[in-house]
C-alpha cells in the first residue's frame, strides 16, 4: 500500500498512511510491538474508516516496518514520541485511538498527553508496563544478566526470527509504567481481550481495567481469542465496537 514519510522532530523518518476526515472524527491506529501497518486488523479498519467518512491515521513506529531507524535503538520513550509527532503533524480534531498489544501502552500514554483530542479508546489486548511486568520476569537469570552486564539479550520470537532486547528499553520502560496508580482517563474506552493469550495473559489487561478512572469502559473477554485476534469474527468485533464508539463520540 502506499505510504508517504514524515520527519520527527526528533529526526525519525516515520511512514505512514493518513486519509482525513469527513466526519470529523480520526482514528489513529497504533501497532504492537515488532509490528507494523501492514496487518490485517489495520487494513481493514482503514478501508471501513474511510467507508464511513471518518479520518484515519496508520504508521510505523521508527526502527519498525517501512519507517527509519533500528528497531534495537528503541525505547518506549522513542515509540511515545513517534506517536505524538505523527499524531501532532498530521491530524486535527478529535481522536479515536485503537491500540494493539504495545499500541495499548502507547494510546495510554498519547491519551494523557492529550486529554482535550481523544475521544474514545479502544485497546486490543493491551500491554501497559510490559518490559517490566510481562517481558523481564519471563527471562532467565542468564538473561538478565546478559542484558544488565552486555547490554542486550535475543529473544525468540513465535512470529519469525530472535529479536534483541536492550536494556536501554527495559529500563526506560520502568519511566512510563501505569499500572501501579490510578490512570487518571475518563474518556469511554472498550477493551478486546483473548482469554487463550499466551503474550498479555488476560488477567494483566484486567489489572488496567482497575487502574482505569472511566466508568464507560468494557472489558470484553473472548474465551477462544488469541493475542493477535485476526480472525475474521476477531476483526469483525473491532469494526463493530469502533462503529459503536464513533456512534456514541461522533
């Protein structure tokens, strides 16, 4: 699919997809980790967005996909802002913020630094804190050490090949955790959760729903879903829940 490139002010050459809006409402799709806009839930919500004359914005986090940059120089400091520079460039409005996995953490983050613009969220199994709470106590003791001692460890992966984990990214990740306070978020937010999850165990996305000061939030727990949830019936709940929230925020 085509793309077009925006410089961060940071220097990060971000790609990215971006039809404005007709209603007045954009959703901003923000991918997982070691993920990019080519996927499958995110196509399909860009062509129902523009169907449906909303605004839509996809794009790669730099060192992923068709943006610039090493995915090993990342952090969740760097993926933050990449998404406000994205989202500051090229949109004007009220915001929708759909988050996939990493892009939970990332909408919750945009979110805060944006109250006034979003409208709504809606987060795809969500992965607040997850370098410290999900991915570091997964790793063996020779891990840790390897990524506190060298600076880096491989990690496999279930979708393709070892990856690297920095301790630049562990650590900075410690700087923007959420799930040990009340998130002061009051806007309606819907989360879609897999129960067979085997990435964000379901119970890790309930702790957010507690942390969370909304009270228009649903949590819905699909007993047969996966972390991915790309079914066909997967996809069709999340169109179906943002066509209710554009509904309701619109």
């Amino acid at each position: 699919m085509d793309h077009q490139d925006l410089m961060s002010p940071q220097g990060r050459r971000l790609a990215y997809r971006h039809t404005a809006p007709k209603t007045g409402l954009t959703f901003v799709w923000l991918s997982g980790f070691k993920s990019d806009m080519s996927g499958s839930k995110v196509t399909v919500l860009e062509a129902w967005a523009k169907e449906n004359g909303h605004g839509f914005l996809a794009f790669d986090y730099s060192g992923h996909g068709l943006s610039g940059g090493a995915f090993e120089d990342g952090t969740i400091s760097a993926w933050r802002e990449d998404v406000l520079a994205a989202i500051g460039a090229l949109t004007d409005g009220p915001l929708v913020l759909v988050g996939s996995s990493m892009g939970g953490w990332m909408a919750l983050l945009s979110a805060l630094a944006l109250k006034e613009r979003v409208a709504g969220m809606v987060l795809i199994a969500p992965a607040p804190d997850f370098t410290q709470k999900l991915m570091w106590p997964e790793f063996s003791a020779e891990q840790q050490a390897e990524i506190m001692e060298q600076g880096m460890t491989l990690r496999p992966s279930d979708y393709g090949d070892p990856y690297p984990i920095t301790r630049d990214l562990i650590e900075d990740g410690k700087t923007w955790t959420l799930l040990d306070d009340p998130i002061a978020l009051t806007m309606p937010i819907r989360i879609l959760q897999g129960r067979q999850d085997p990435d964000v165990p379901w119970q890790h996305a309930f702790k957010l729903v507690e942390a969370l000061q909304s009270d228009d939030l649903v949590f819905s727990l699909i007993k047969d879903g996966d972390h991915r949830l790309s079914r066909d019936q997967d996809i069709e709940r999340l169109v179906q829940t943002c066509t209710d929230l554009a509904n309701q925020v619109g």
